[in-house]
C-alpha cells in the first residue's frame, strides 16, 4: 500500500540491489502486519455477528427453548443429526407474531361461504372438473365421494391449488412447540392466565412438527421449502402433517405423496372424508 503521494517534480532516488531487497523486505512486512490487522478485525466482526451474510447464523431469531425441543423430537425416533441439520439451517426461526395470534385466538365465527357461489368461481370449478375429469372420476369410484365435493373443498380451502400460505411450516409448528416455555412466555408477555391453553397448544405444535419432519425426511425433502398457512396447514388440500400422515394417499403412484400435486390432493381428500364417515347420503347433514 502506498503510504503518501510522491511529487511528481521529484526523481526519486536510485537505490542499489541491497537497499532494494531491504526495502522489499519492509514492505513485505508491513503488508503482512496490515493483513494481520485486518483478519483480526474480521475475526471480531464475526464473532459479534456484524458481517451480512451465510457466515453469521441467525441464532437471535432461535430460543434457547429449541435446544429441548430438538432433544424432545430426536426422543420420537427422528435421526439425531438430521435434526440437528434442521436446526442449525439459517433458515429455522422462530416466528412471534404466529404464537401470538394462537395464542389469544377465540372461537371464530361461523364461516361465510356465500362468496364462492358467485358464477366467476362456480365457472373456475366446473373447469377444473372437466380438466381433473379422470382423476376425479377414480377417487369416486374408489372411496364414493362426489367429484363435486372433491372440487368444492379445493375450492374453499386453496382456490383450487392458487392460495396456498407463505409461512414455513417448519417455523410455524416449531415456534408453536415452544410457546409454553417461560423464556417465550417473559419475552412475548403472554397472559400467564393462558397456561392450561399453552400448554394444550405447544403439545400439538410437537406432535405436528415431528409428524412433519418425519414425512420429510422419508421423502427427502427440504422441510423449509414448504410453505403453508399460519396455522400450518399446506398443499392444495390445506392439511395439517398429522392429516397428511394418516389420510395422504399417492393419487398419481410416483411413490411419493404431494399435497401440491393435485392427484395426490384429490385422492388424499376423498380418503379423508370417507374415513371421517363421509355418505353421499348424508352430504347435507354432515358438510353443510
């Protein structure tokens, strides 16, 4: 590095063979303790989490609450290091405003579905039945639910595969699974009065997230590029992991089932209505 500008009116002064190898020298050695400096700096800088970057994990946005509950999923018979991989993915957060909302909500009110009968999206649904014709005509036969209801559901629930959530579902169950923790409780100031629903709530949160990671991790799939609602749920069906896991069915047989193949969802909501004790005779009574 140049030190100062030399004049320009100046010739500067010739030096002999050993004069330049002792300056060279100088130099060198000044340029390795500037390199010195500055990794040292760098070093500081990383430590304290300052530089932007892959580098610098997010561990401000993870409780320390994750710690346990990456022992309590690892104690389900998930494999320990790819729960640890989970975890430890700069990708992993904890998401405050989702427990927050879960935590004080109340008993919705009845849903208003008069808006779906309007003919825009009675038209989207009659296309989607003669696109999905095939397919619809297959889960009827195999599990007696109308193609009507198939396309109906798909309907409320994703508008036919177009809204499907922008939360992360990793995030969401594991935030949820933590919530009944004190340092979540103290740095939210949750109402202590909500306890017993906490509690309830994390519970679920944990059951949801390693029923979660398990179908990820049979399928291999990366658990972050899965998106869904605030509530959790996912694909075009809108389930929740544990539905997944206990009504999810490969509509297209490649082995694998995907919420977001509209296949697997068709076949996944016909299987779940008829164990539910879905009747076409009871339509009426048991849907509406």
């Amino acid at each position: 590095m140049a030190l100062g500008k030399k004049s320009v009116f100046v010739k500067p002064l010739s030096l002999g063979p050993a004069a330049k190898r002792a300056d060279s020298h100088a130099a060198d050695g000044a340029q390795m303790m500037a390199w010195k400096k500055l990794i040292l700096i760098l070093t500081g800088l990383l430590i304290c989490g300052l530089l932007p970057g892959k580098m610098v994990r997010s561990d401000d946005r993870k409780p320390m609450a994750f710690i346990d509950l990456e022992q309590n999923l690892i104690q389900t018979g998930l494999p320990a290091a790819y729960v640890r991989q989970v975890f430890r993915d700069e990708r992993a957060a904890f998401l405050p405003q989702v427990v927050t909302k879960i935590a004080y909500l109340r008993k919705e009110k009845p849903a208003d579905y008069l808006h779906f009968l309007c003919p825009a999206v009675v038209a989207k649904g009659r296309q989607f039945l003669e696109i999905h014709q095939a397919t619809l005509a297959a889960a009827e036969r195999r599990y007696s639910v109308a193609k009507a209801v198939i396309v109906a559901i798909l309907t409320v629930e994703s508008d036919l595969g177009r809204v499907t959530g922008r939360y992360q579902v990793f995030n969401v169950f594991a935030s949820l699974a933590v919530m009944d923790t004190p340092e979540v409780i103290a740095s939210l100031k949750l109402d202590h009065s909500l306890m017993d629903r906490l509690r309830r709530k994390a519970a679920w949160g944990r059951a949801e997230l390693a029923a979660f990671l398990n179908y990820c991790h049979q399928n291999r799939i990366d658990p972050f590029s899965i998106k869904g609602s605030w509530a959790g749920a996912f694909g075009y069906p809108q389930f929740l992991p544990s539905s997944l896991v206990r009504c999810g069915q490969d509509g297209d047989q490649d082995g694998r089932v995907n919420l977001f193949c509209f296949s697997d969802a068709i076949f996944s909501i016909a299987n779940y209505l008829q164990r539910a004790g879905y009747s076409k005779k009871t339509l009426g009574e048991k849907l509406f």
